[in-house]
C-alpha cells in the first residue's frame, strides 16, 4: 500500500508542475437523478465541478457491470480540480436484466440533458467540450455512443464488449467493436494485463472482446496503454470490494495502477477539452519513462501521432 501511495504522490506532484503551477480548483458537489418519462428511465449522477468562473468542459464517467458512479469518485475528484465538471454515472438494471442498448441510450440521454439541468442549478458547463470515459462496460457504453454522437474524446478502462454469459443477442448486446469504424474523437484505451486471466471460470475481459481489439477497430488517432501487472477492477476506488470484485483475477498493486491511469487519462483530457498542447508532450514523455520502465506497453494509430493531436 505504501508503494502505491507514494507513486501517487508523486505523480499528482508532477500533474500540478503540468498544470501551469496554478492551485487545483476547490471542488463542488450535486447528486440528482435525470428523469427520461418517454422511456421510464432514470440516471444517478454525481456531478463534482471546478468552482471557477467560466463553463467547464463535461466528462461523462460510465463504471462497470453492477458497480455505481460514486465506486470511481477519486477520478471526479482529480479532473474536477484540475478545471473539468465530471458526472459520475449509476445505470437503473440488475444481474439478470442487463440491456446494452438500453443503457446506451441512458448515455445518450444523460448527455443531452445533463447540461441544462446542471444550469437549472447554477452549475455551468460547456455542452460543445464533452468527453465520455468508462471502466468495462462503462468503457463498452461510451463508444457505443461516441459512434452515433459527436464529443472531444473517447477513454476506455479495460472495456469488454461482451454480453451476458453464454448469451448472443445482437439486440440487448450491440457490438461496440463494430462500430469503432464510425467513433471520430481521438481514443485512449487503457488496458490492464491480467484483465484476460481465467479466474472462477471466466475472465472478466476475454481476449476476444477487450482494449486490443477496440483498438484493433479503432480508426485513429488512437493511443492504447497496456499496464503490465494490472487486474480489472484496479480502476475502482476500492478493488477489495467484496464478492463482485474478487471474480477478476487480482492485480499486483492496484493503487499504483489506478494512480498511473488517471494521471494518463487526466493528461488526455486536459488536451483535447482544455486545449492544453503541453498536456500532450508530458503524457508522451511519461509514457516513454514508463515504457522503458516497463510499467506500460504502448501502441498508437496511426503509428505516427498527427501533430498536435
């Protein structure tokens, strides 16, 4: 644990010399629900924001089969001081009810909604700087919906594309590999090396359905991140959570793999909602530091970055 405490120190250090050497913002809190009547729908959210003066750019955060937005609440809280509102998302289904498209669409809805409901509130975003980012399925929804909408940027946390076990139905389980072709924003996969290992049974990201092949599918640009040594449910907050958690195979040090992850992904989105060009060249020196340390392995679309991406 101290290991990982440290590295993310370190790491946070290091974001804030990115970041310009400005304090992070101090960060607000809204928890409501959006109400869809027209489909009897309805999404949690927590909305954590920058108490600044100007919209923030609108991060979408879409968590993994069964766990709730709040399960990821360190993540809002990074990007939220560091000058993007970050919705964390809780889908209404069960383990025996799961609708892909269904959840799809909750997606699409929160994002055309959630805008104007945090203004209601006195919140104000900016509805043309969004990014959707998911862990698992989470992962799986958001490109489903980056194919058929427009948004800045596309981040994927070891995302699976499968359905329920043993069960194909192309209506409740829609392919999002199939349709990476149509996703235009630029992409970040981050994928966790054990996410593949067999454990119970069945590995939570089967090879033949997580981050390789989302980036296989990619048209580009497109970044993927392997992190060595790390399990699938490394990303959540708490990855000793009980029962659901301990059916993925464990990682090696989960706080230092979810510590590197958002500082990657944090640097990812301050360039394509912030603009922050020098966002872009610390991640790409931070990578190569890592690569060479062999904490990460790293493949790019097209293998030449176009510039400025």
């Amino acid at each position: 644990m101290l290991r990982g405490v440290g590295i993310a120190v370190i790491l946070w250090v290091s974001v804030l010399g990115w970041a310009g050497g400005r304090d992070p913002w101090p960060v607000g809190e809204l928890s409501l629900t959006l109400v869809d009547p027209g489909r009897g729908r309805q999404v949690g959210v927590l909305l954590l924001y920058p108490q600044g003066p100007e919209p923030a750019p609108l991060v979408l955060f879409s968590p993994g089969f069964l766990f709730t937005g709040p399960a990821y609440r360190s993540w809002g809280e990074l990007w939220a001081s560091q000058g993007m509102a970050v919705a964390l998302l809780s889908y209404a289904y069960s383990l025996f009810n799961p609708d892909h498209r269904v959840l799809a669409q909750d997606l699409a809805f929160a994002l055309g909604t959630l805008p104007k409901e945090a203004e209601r509130r006195g919140i104000r975003v900016d509805p043309e700087r969004v990014a959707l980012v998911g862990h698992s399925l989470g992962g799986k929804l958001s490109f489903l919906v980056a194919a058929e909408r427009p948004v800045r940027a596309v981040v994927g946390l070891d995302p699976v594309d499968g359905g329920a076990p043993g069960v194909t139905d192309p209506v409740r389980f829609p392919s999002a590999i199939a349709v990476m072709g149509q996703v235009r924003a630029p992409v970040l996969l981050l994928g966790a090396e054990y996410g593949e290992r067999t454990r119970f049974g069945s590995p939570c990201a089967p090879p033949d359905a997580n981050f390789r092949k989302f980036f296989e599918a990619a048209p580009g640009p497109a970044l993927e991140i392997t992190q060595l040594g790390a399990g699938h449910v490394d990303y959540l907050d708490n990855p000793h959570c009980g029962l659901l958690c301990s059916v993925c195979w464990p990682g090696v040090d989960p706080a230092a793999t979810r510590s590197r992850a958002q500082t990657y992904t944090l640097l990812f989105l301050r360039h394509h909602l912030l603009g922050d060009v020098s966002a872009h060249s610390a991640l790409l020196e931070l990578l190569a530091r890592d690569t060479e340390g062999r904490v990460v392995l790293v493949r790019v679309k097209p293998e030449r970055l176009p510039q400025g991406w």
